[in-house]
C-alpha cells in the first residue's frame, strides 16, 4: 500500500494548482486588452481604407498593447502574492484546521533538524499532520483559490466581450473590416506607402483655339482623386475635384479667352508642374494638303499631310507639294503667300529662294525641293484677315544620300594573309545602304604586273536591297600563280540613286604560299584525313553493331507476331499475323535512323575526299611534288570508291524515299538487312582505307620532317653568312655601326637564333616520334636511321645554342660556322633516314611481288596430274580430286590477291595493273569449280570433258598473273641509280629468278602437249594450248625487254636483249605451229636452252655483285650428306602435296625447277 503524501508534497500540489490557474488569468487578461485594438480600429478606419502615410494603425497597436501590458503586470502581481509561500502555508493551515505555525514548523523539522532530534519525533510530528491535510489541493489552497478565480472570471469576461465585439464588427461590415485589420497587419507600410507614380497631365502646355474648352486627361496611379487649380485672366481662381477610375481622372476646363494657368494636385498631396494654356486665332487655311514625294531611289511611295508641320526630315531629293484653300472673305485676302528662309540654319550658305503660292481666286498651288537642311517661315503679301493666322516656322532637315558600308572578311579557321594549301579563299561581303543597294563587286589586283591575273572584278546586282550578304570563294588553284605573288582583294558596293554613292572596304592582302608551304600543308592534309578516317572508321563500327542489334529486334520481334497467330490484333499497329501490314512506327524509326547514319558516315568522307582533292589541286607540278600529288589523288580515288558510285546521292535518295513512301513490314524489313549489308560492307572498305591512310600519312611524315630538316639548314647557313658579312654582300661596311646599332642587330640575331634552336628541337621530338612508329611498322632500318637523325638534331640544337650566346664577332661566327655543320649533319642524317623508309617500303614491294609470281605459278603448277583423267578407269573413288585441287587453287588465288591488295597499299598503279590479271584467275577458277562440281560431275569420268579445257585456261590465267608479276618487277628493278646499284642489282636477280621459273612452266607445259607427231592434241583444245604457250612466251620476252632496258643489264652474261630476241623468236615459231596442236622437237630444245640461259645469267649476276671488300677463296672439298632413303607410302598412287610457295622462295631457280619436276612426276605416277 503506497503511503499518503507528506506535508512537503502537499504544498508543492498546491503551488502547482495555484500557479496554472494564475496562468490561464493572465493569458485571458492579455487577449482581453490587446483585443481592444481590432474594434477600435473598424472605429478609426475611413469608408476608403487607410490613408497613406497614417499612422493610426501603428498607435492603436501602441495603445493595445499599453493596455494589454499594464494587465498582465497587475494580474502578474496577485497571482505572485498567492504563490508566496509563507502566505500560502497560513492559508494551508486555515484551511486544514491545523493550528497557526504547525505545519511550517513540522517543515522547518523535516527540513533541518536540530542536533540530537530524533527522527521517531519528526516522523510523529508528520504523522499528526497528514490525516489534516489528506485533501485535495483545492480545498487546501483556501483563499488562494478565490482569488485566482476571481482573475479568471474577469479575464473570461474581458475576452469573450472582445470576441463579441469583433464578430459583430466583422459581420456588419467585412470589407470595412478587412481594410482596417489589413492596416493593423502592416502597420509600416501604410505608414511609410511605396512611392507613387508622378501626376501625368494632358495636354500639358498647348495652344488652343480660342473660345474652345480645353479637355484635361490626368494620369494619377493609387489616388482615389485629384483636384485641378486654374487660373484665367480676369477670373477668380477655380477649381475642379476629380475622380480618378482606373488610374485615370477626366475632366473639362472652362472656355480659354486669354492666357490660362493651371496645376493638378493628388490626394496624397502630390503636385504637377504648372502649365500654360494659350489661345490662338484659327489658321488662315480653309484647306490644306502637303504632298511629300520622295525620290526615286529611296523606293518610298508618296505621303500627305494635312495640316502644315512644324518639322519635316526629308531625303535629298524630296519635292514638297503645298496646296489648299484660304479662309475668310474674298475681299480680304492677301495678293500671295511665300516660304522665306528665317536665317536659324545653322551653317553659311547662300539663303533659299522663296516659294510663292499663288492664289487663284483663294486656291493656291506649289511645288518646293530643299537642297539642304533650313528653317522657313509663311509669310503673306498683302492684308490678313482678322482673326486668322498664317502656321509658324518649319524646319526641314535634308538627308543627304550615304554612300554605302561594305566591309570584307576571310571566312574559315585561316587568319592573316597566308593562302591554305587548298588555294580557296573564302570570303565575306557585307554591304548595306540606307535606301537600298545597286550593285556590289569585289575586285582582285595581282602583283607583280605581268601575272597571269592582272586585275578582275565580278559585280553583283543588288536590285536594291537594303543589305546583302555575299559568300565568294576564290579558287585560285586555276589562276596559275606564281609562288610569293601578291594578291589584293577589295568590295564595293553603289547606292541606287542618280548619283551612286560608292563604298568601298578595307582592302586584303594575300600572298601566294610557296612550294615548301604548299607541301607541308598537303602532308598535314593527309595527317588530318588519317584521324578522321580512324574515327570514322571506329564510328562505322559502332553504327555496324546498332544496325545489327536492330536487325536481330525485327527478326525477333517479327517471330514473336508469327508466334501469336491469328489472336494478334491487326488494327493495333504494327504488321498483321501474316506479315504483310504496313511496316510498325518503330520499324520505320529504326529503318529512318539507320539511313541518317549511313548519309552522315558518307557526307563526312565526302567532305575528307573533297579536301584531299583541293590539295592535291594546289599542290605543284614540280619533281618534287610529283609523288605527292600522286598519292593525293590515289587516297581521293580511294575515297570516292567507298560504298560504290554516287554512294552519297543514292544513300540521300533513300531517306528522302523513306519520308514520303509507305512501306509494308517486308519491305521495312528487305530495307534493314540491306541497309545492315552496306554498312558492314562500309565498314570493311573503311578499315582497309585507313591502313592506306597510316602508311601514307607516316611517309608524309618523314618527308615533311627531311623537308624541315633542310629548311633549318638553310636558315642556319643564312644566320652564319650574316654573322661573317653584316651587310650581306662579303664586304666590310663602308663606316662602322654605332654602339645602339650593334646592340640592336646583336639582340635580333641572338633571338633568330635562338627560335632556330627551338624550331630545330622541335623537329627533334618530332623524329623521335617517328622512330617510334617507324618501329611499330617494322621499318627497324628506317627507325635506325630517324634514332641517328635524331642524336643529330639534339647536336645542332646545343651548338645553335652556344652559337645564340653573345660574345665577340669572330668567337661568334665560329660558333656560327659550328652549328650551320652541325645542322648540315643532321640534313643528311634526315635524308638517310628518309631513304631507308623509301627502300623499306620499296623491299616490301618487291616481296611482295616476287611472292605473287611464285604463288602463282605453284598455283598454276596444282592442275598437273589432277585431271580425272589420270584417275585409273575413272574410279569414282578419285573423282573428288580435282574438285579438291581446284578448290584449294581457288582460295589460294583468293589470299594471293588478298596480299596483292595489302602488300601494294602504296603503289596503286601497280596494283590497278596486276588487278585484271588476279580477276581473271579467280574467273577462270570459278569456272573449273563449276565444271567439276556440275549435277553428274561424281560419276565415273564424266568430270573429265569439262575439267580439262577449264583447268588448262585457269593454268593459262595464272601463269599470266606471274608474268604480270615480272614484267612489274623487272621495270622497277632500275628505278635506283648511282650509288645504289647494289639494291638495283638484287632486285635484278630476283627479276631473273622469276623469269627462269615462268620459262620453266611454259617448257612443262610444251612437253605435255607433246613434241612427237603421235602426241599432238587434236581439235581446237590443242590449238588453244599452242596460242597460250605462244602468249606465254611472248610474255617472257616483253619482260626480258623491260629488264635488259634498266641500267646494269649490260652486266649479265649472255646480254638480255639477246635472250629478248630469242624469246620473241620462240614465240613467233609457237605460233606458227598452233595448227599442228603441237609444239616442234627442235622448238622444246631451243626453249630448254633459254631456260639453263636464264639460270647462268641470274648465277653470274649473282657472282658479279658488289660487296663491300671482295676476297679470294682457294676450293676445299665439299661435304656430301647421306640421303637417307624415301619414306613408305611416298610413291603410291594418291597425290602428293606440292610444297608451299614459302618454301619455295627460298630455293633458287634451278632447285625449285627440280622440286616441281620431281612432285609433278610423283602425282604422274612415274619413277621419281
């Protein structure tokens, strides 16, 4: 059981108690009093809300809360009396009928106990207490809780009177209501308002007919009313109050007979100027018309005015018409009326001739055109009518005709005057006139006089435009200037009036870049179309796999339709169960978006062949830049071949079909797997472009640094020549410089020395980039020589820097003389290196074609013993040989054209020669497929009748490929002259190597044919073989031709022209003998012979080469491996692999004539 609250408990209840009722006391006296603010403001409030700038609102608030304060600190005060506790203990124990002082002695125990009391004493003095007091807080709080009660009654009367009083207020009037609490709310801003708009007072100062009223229009934003002040002669002071509605307040001042002022005043004590009303008779004119017509040239229609201005602004030119009708009595009118000048022009000049007006009965008439700017006034010859008035002054300012403003600028990313290697020069012309333009032109001046172009200008009809805006190019490629020429361009433009007016603009000029400049920027050309192509190139791989994705969401989408079947909804879009509704919006999205992409891929490369074109356009004609422009044009061709002819327009074509055309869901789906086929066909032409590009754009490269190589050369030799012979002709100058002369010519040769070395570090970073990807190449010669290079560049670069420290003349000339030898240095170390990147790419060249010749005629050596033919009794088991065998030709011939195509990336000329030959193989192999792999082929020998005929032409087409590969060959196996007769050499013999190998083939194929009487082939295919050997050998003989014409081919023994003559001889007996079918016994030995000729001429070349130290050797006995014996199964009847052309490339002529003899006998099946 919980015992009973102590005394301590109890009166803290009862402070509790009393303190919350005091509380909500002194809260509903506060609301009470403060609430008087609400009533008496709907008291002071006027019908129109508050006043602006009153401050009522503010003191009633003061007031308010005054009152609402001096509550709370009276209620404050009782209720504080109430909780004191002495007070309030007395209370507790009136109340509780305990003796006075009992319980805040039994507190003053509890609390602190006196030494020695026992605590069984306070707690029977507690227990004696707490029965009295166990009560309510209440009832304890005796007369504290009458007078807390009586705060509160008169805080609940207070309040609610108050709420009383304003709902009844609020209910009476609530806009009255709601504008006087709205002031109470914001008491400062209606004491302090925001500032008012002025007073705006029509018409202000004015004359007025005299007699008229005067209507008064007055602008007076936020006032409720204004009021107008006026004053007239002879009249008291009146005054008219105002409304104003809507911001606006009208009002109609009396009848105005004299001089009248008057001034408005707002309601918020705002005040007007003071303005004056003046009367005045009315105008002499019953009537009145002024005709202005303009001139014709400003293209302005003629306008009417019907009283007289007080101002005109006319252009030169303008005529004035003035005519009309005087007023008053016949009697009284004037003889004329004439327009003087009043002399308040500003300016000298001879004054105006007046206009006479004469009247005609009382019409006049007449026509005035002002020369230039003046003031007139009317003037009348004779009386005036009284009561009438002739118009005041007219002040007319003449505008003359400007000429026009044309101004000319370059257009593009070039500034200054260098002209890109493009030779365009794209301009701007801005021209305007104020009344309209006549024509514009730009004219062009060349110098020296005696250019091709001396002076032209090209005019341009403006048919008067106000502005025109001209965008020429000027191609000068086709001018045919001369390098340094000096061009000056200038744009004029005339006006289209009488007298045109010309402007004219700042003039241009522009010099002719020179050869030097003209290459290096073609270079940076092909540099730039090498990025962009690898971008595009990444882009189009892109663009490939997004086609695809779409491709494979139409495929899978148009399974999912099949798969719904009939339940599919054919209204709700897209294609119907049968797929043959119109194609669905995202198919044709996805269709729209692939052809924009496939337009803008094309429109980009359009763009980079374009610009190659143009440099290869303004590039020279000279030697130097023969192979450049070469290249050019190749990389232009290669370009425009992207995606086929016309790929542009016809790519364009189909997205402008594509808007217009409604296609079915086949149809959508036909134009996707297309449009996915030409950009994977794009994509591969791409890719292989850019390697084109990469090569071309690194041989640029090394040949724009051995060209800067050389002009830093240059510029140093220039700086040590002018070190030596100050005045530049070798002689000493006549008088010596002064002391700031020499200061000054030393200054400006250190700091050209100095930007010499940075230009020469600068190439120096340069070529070691290039050795860097030279390497990756696998140009290590070329690299090697660029690392050299670049060692010698960082010499001439430190002696260009000890050469640009001052010091005396002949200290510095040597250090002149030092770098300039240094810089020479690295010329011919640029140079070398240029020419190891030259023969790296011409040894790739040649290896390539010595690979194709031999490749070819190993292919062509394939059809020997794989006709069915040789097949015993045409076993059906061997039938697939030949197909096996033409197969494996076919896709060798493919990676040899494959090689072909890469390896000749840089020689396009030999690679459109050797083109139609790789064709026709391919052709002919394709068709020896055919034959064999025709319905019926697999059965007994029925392949053979059309293998043969087939095969024999496919052997024929590529022994023409290896001629073809020789014949190339052998002309450039003497492009190198001088001291590199060496390479010329080899390239001989390896020209020869070939030669002896397609000699041999034509040699087997002769002793197939058979040179006995008994083995001729008989009907047309013996023929065709006889015209095919004669071919052949004629071949042989045009390639013997090229190579004995190259220098060196006098060293050979036997002297190519005479093994020429005796090919072409060969030829001439084979194909005297086509008719016979066979070739003669003494032919087939004639060409045996030439074939062990060409081998002892490619051996004593091979003897005859030049090394670098020629030593004797004495003979010493050669060692004779073991041959060990053949492997079992090596000679039975199946086919025996011939080797790779690999392998074969590596033996010489005579070796490789008996490897193929020996593998040809194995697959006869004769004794090896």
């Amino acid at each position: 059981m919980t015992p009973p609250p102590g005394p301590r408990e109890r009166v803290a209840a009862c402070s509790r108690y009393l303190r919350r009722r005091g509380g909500v006391a002194l809260a509903l006296l506060t609301v009470g009093t403060a609430g008087l603010a609400l009533p008496l403001a709907w008291i002071l409030v006027g019908a129109g809300g508050w006043r602006a700038g009153s401050g009522l609102p503010l003191l009633i608030l003061g007031i308010a809360g005054a009152a609402a304060f001096g509550a709370l600190v009276w209620g404050w005060r009782r209720v504080h009396d109430s909780l004191d506790s002495g007070t309030m203990i007395t209370r507790i124990e009136k109340a509780s009928g305990l003796p006075a002082g009992r319980l805040r002695a039994q507190l003053e125990l509890e609390s602190a106990p006196p030494e020695g009391t026992s605590s069984s004493l306070v707690g029977a003095g507690q227990a004696g207490i707490t029965g009295a007091m166990n009560r309510p807080a209440s009832e304890l709080s005796g007369d504290g809780r009458t007078e807390t009660g009586h705060l509160l009654r008169v805080g609940a009367v207070l309040a609610g009177a108050m709420a009383l009083i304003t709902l009844s207020l609020l209910a009476a009037a609530p806009n009255r209501a709601e504008v006087a609490w709205a002031g109470l709310v914001r008491p400062l801003a209606t004491l302090n308002p925001p500032a008012l708009p002025p007073l705006e007072v029509a018409p202000g100062d004015a004359r007025v007919p005299r007699g008229e009223e005067v209507s008064v229009v007055i602008g007076a934003s936020g006032r409720r009313e204004v009021s107008v002040r006026y004053d007239a002669p002879g009249e008291p002071t009146g005054t008219l109050t105002l409304p104003v509605i809507e911001g606006r307040a009208v009002g109609t001042l009396p009848p105005v007979t004299g001089t009248t002022r008057y001034q408005v005043r707002g309601d918020d004590g705002a005040l007007s100027p003071e303005y004056l009303l003046e009367p005045e008779d009315p105008l002499l004119f019953e009537g009145f018309s002024l005709l202005i017509e303009y001139p014709d040239y400003t293209g302005l229609p003629p306008e009417t005015r019907a009283l007289p201005p007080a101002s005109l602004v006319i252009p030169a030119g303008t005529s004035l018409r003035f005519s009309g009708r005087l007023a008053g009595r016949s009697d009284d009118m004037p003889e004329a009326l004439v327009l003087v000048e009043t002399g308040e022009t500003p300016g000298a000049g001879a004054s105006v001739p007046p206009l006479t007006l004469a009247l005609d009965g009382r019409d006049f008439d007449g026509r005035w055109t002002p020369r230039r700017s003046t003031a007139v006034t009317w003037e009348a010859r004779g009386q005036v009518g009284e009561g009438y008035r002739l118009p005041g002054n007219m002040e007319v300012e003449v505008v003359p005709d400007a000429p026009p403003e044309v101004t000319l600028s370059r257009m593009g990313e070039g500034s200054g005057s260098e002209i890109s290697a493009a030779m365009r020069l794209p301009l701007r012309i801005e021209a305007q006139d104020d009344w309209g333009l006549g024509w514009v032109e730009l004219e062009v001046r060349v110098f020296p006089e005696g250019a091709p172009v001396g002076e032209t200008a090209d005019r341009t009809m403006a048919e008067g435009a106000r502005r025109v805006v001209l965008e020429p190019v000027l191609d000068l490629a086709r001018w045919g200037l001369e390098p340094g020429t000096r061009i000056r361009i200038q744009a004029r433009a005339g006006d289209r009036g009488a007298g045109p007016g010309i402007g004219e603009s700042e003039p241009m000029e522009f010099r002719i870049p020179t050869p030097a400049a003209l290459r290096q920027e073609a270079r940076e050309q092909i540099r730039a179309a090498a990025e962009s192509a690898e971008e595009l190139a990444e882009r189009a791989s892109r663009e490939q796999a997004q086609v695809e994705a779409r491709v494979r969401d139409r495929v899978a989408s148009g399974a999912a339709q099949a798969g719904g079947g009939a339940s599919a909804d054919p209204s709700a879009g897209g294609t119907t169960p049968s797929g043959e509704g119109q194609a669905s919006f995202q198919d044709r999205e996805a269709l729209r978006e692939t052809l924009e992409g496939e337009a803008r891929l094309l429109r980009e490369l359009e763009s980079i062949r374009a610009s190659l074109e143009r440099s290869a356009d303004a590039v020279g004609r000279g030697s130097e830049e023969r192979e450049l422009r070469r290249t050019l044009a190749d990389l232009e061709q290669r370009m425009a071949a992207l995606g086929g002819d016309d790929a542009l327009a016809r790519a364009e074509a189909r997205l402008d079909a594509l808007q217009g055309e409604t296609l079915s869901a086949p149809e959508a789906a036909a134009a996707m797997l297309e449009a996915a086929e030409r950009q994977a066909a794009l994509t591969e032409q791409l890719e292989a472009l850019l390697e084109r590009l990469r090569e071309t754009a690194l041989g640029a490269e090394v040949d724009a640094a051995r060209e800067e190589a050389s002009l830093v050369t240059q510029a140093q030799e220039a700086l040590a020549r002018e070190v030596r012979s100050p005045d530049g002709d070798g002689s000493a100058p006549p008088s010596p410089p002064t002391p700031a002369e020499a200061e000054a010519r030393e200054a400006d040769r250190q700091a050209r020395q100095e930007a010499l070395r940075d230009r020469t570090r600068e190439l120096e970073t340069r070529v070691e980039a290039l050795e860097a990807r030279l390497r990756e190449q696998g140009q290590d010669g070329a690299g090697d020589a660029a690392s050299q290079a670049a060692q010698a560049l960082e010499q001439a670069a430190a002696a260009m820097e000890e050469a640009a420290a001052p010091g005396d003349p002949s200290a510095v000339g040597e250090r002149a003389d030092a770098a300039t030898e240094a810089a020479r240095a690295a010329e011919a170390a640029m140079q070398d290196a240029a020419a190891a990147a030259r023969e790296a790419r011409s040894r790739r060249v040649r290896d390539v074609l010595t690979a194709a010749a031999v490749q070819a005629l190993v292919l062509s050596e394939a059809f020997s013993g794989a006709s069915p033919e040789d097949s015993p009794e045409g076993r059906a088991s061997d039938a697939g040989a030949p197909l096996a065998v033409a197969s494996a030709a076919r896709e060798g011939t493919r990676n040899l054209a494959r090689a072909l195509g890469d390896g000749l990336l840089d020689q396009p000329d030999l690679a459109r020669e050797l083109s139609p030959r790789t064709g026709a193989a391919l052709a002919a192999l394709d068709r020896v497929v055919d034959a064999v792999s025709a319905p019926g082929a697999g059965q007994t020998a029925a392949p053979a009748a059309g293998f043969r005929p087939q095969a024999d032409r496919a052997r024929q087409a590529l022994q023409a490929l290896s001629l073809a590969a020789l014949d190339v060959l052998a002309r450039g196996a003497g492009e190198e002259e001088g001291g590199e007769g060496g390479g010329s050499s080899e390239q001989m013999m390896e020209a020869l190597d070939a030669l002896a190998d397609a000699q041999n083939e034509l040699n087997r194929d002769a002793e197939a044919m058979g040179s006995e009487p008994g083995q001729a082939r008989a009907g047309a295919g013996g023929q065709e073989g006889m015209e095919a050997l004669a071919s052949g050998q004629q071949a042989v003989a045009s390639a013997l031709g090229e190579l004995g014409a190259q220098p060196g081919g006098e060293r050979i023994a036997g002297n190519l022209e005479e093994l020429r003559q005796e090919a072409e001889a060969l030829a001439r007996e084979l194909a005297g003998s086509a008719e016979e079918g066979r070739p003669r016994a003494e032919t087939y030995a004639r060409q045996e012979r030439l074939l062990e000729r060409l081998l002892e001429a490619g051996r004593t070349l091979e003897r005859d080469e030049p090394t670098q130290e020629r030593r004797g050797t004495a003979a010493r006995p050669v060692e004779r491996p073991l041959i060990p014996a053949l492997p079992p199964g090596l000679l039975d009847r199946s086919g025996v692999a011939v080797p790779s052309a690999e392998d074969l490339a590596r033996l010489s002529p005579a070796e490789r004539r008996l490897v193929l003899e020996y593998f040809a006998r194995l697959n006869r099946g004769g004794t090896p």
